[in-house]
C-alpha cells in the first residue's frame, strides 16, 4: 500500500510539473510582443532609455547605425516632436527560432495635440513599416536590426488597415 502511495504521489508531481511547464509559461511570440508594446510604452513616456533597454548593444542596421546613433536620433525626434502617440497596428511573426526572430511590425505615429482631438479631425499621423530582427539575450527579446519605411495607409496589411479604422473610424 505504502509503495502505491508513492508511485501516486511521484505521477501526480510528474503529471503537475509537466502542466505548470507547458500551461503557464508565455509563448515566445507573447514575449516579443510584450517587448515591442514596452517600446510603443518607452516611446509616448519620452522615456530614451527604456527604449535603449530594448536594444541589443550589438544593433546595427544597413544604415550602419549603431546602439549609440539610435540614442540620437531618439533625442532628435523627442526634440522635435511633443505628445507621441505610438499604435501598433500589426504584427507578422515571419521567423520565431530562439535566439533569434523576424516580424514585420505596421504603426501609425503621431504627435502634438491629444490624442481624442486626433480622432475628431480623423488625422491618423504617418504609418511606418518595421523589419525588425529580435535577438533573445538572458531571457529578453531586444532589437538587433531593424529598418523601416513609411508607408501609405493603402499599403497597411488587412489587420493593420481594420486596427486603424478602429482606432480612427472616420478614415
């Protein structure tokens, strides 16, 4: 009896400990999207060094920019621009093989008045295309490339193009 106790109560922990792993635990493309709404988050806080916590140190992209030119370049544009608003339309998960992933990522910035404000004149701001190459370093999806394109709201995917009439009914 003692020995068919035992053996129950070794299946029972095997059986709770193979749900807890593979019940609980968030998919890698969760974890990736996770990371690029902290950026979106980063990026209407005007918060450069979240962003920057987001970013592989090993970045580059083909326009030769560096960890340290995106810094920059954040500076630049929370220089210019006031009240950013960052909506993340879609995302195309085109290759998840950790460490490394690829996806697509439409958005549509704006900036200065409120946001409410924006949905009664229907002014949308300037969607953009992202190719971004996410590496995993110690548990967190960063950026290790990116490059982006601006692009017309006729060129958004079908989910981007239903998420910012969403957003902005009157378009």
């Amino acid at each position: 009896m003692y020995l068919k106790s035992i053996r129950f109560a070794a299946l029972l922990l095997l059986v709770l400990s193979f749900c807890s792993w593979g019940c609980s635990g968030k998919s890698e493309e969760d974890l990736i999207l996770e990371t690029i709404d902290e950026i979106g988050d980063y990026g209407e806080d005007r918060d450069k060094y979240g962003i920057l916590s987001c970013i592989s140190d090993s970045y580059s992209d083909d326009k030769e920019r560096t960890k340290e030119n995106i810094e920059t370049l954040l500076e630049e544009n929370f220089g210019k621009y006031q009240g950013i608003v960052v909506n993340i339309l879609g995302t195309e998960f085109i290759e998840v093989n950790p460490p490394h992933a690829h996806v697509e990522i439409d958005t549509a910035f704006s900036s200065g008045a409120a946001k409410m404000f924006r949905k009664l004149v229907r002014f949308s701001g300037h969607c953009y295309r992202f190719k971004v190459e996410f590496i995993k370093e110690v548990d967190q999806w960063k950026v290790k490339n990116a490059s982006w394109e601006y692009i017309t709201e006729d060129e958004l995917t079908a989910e981007s193009a239903k998420i910012l009439k969403e957003l902005f009914p009157k378009l």
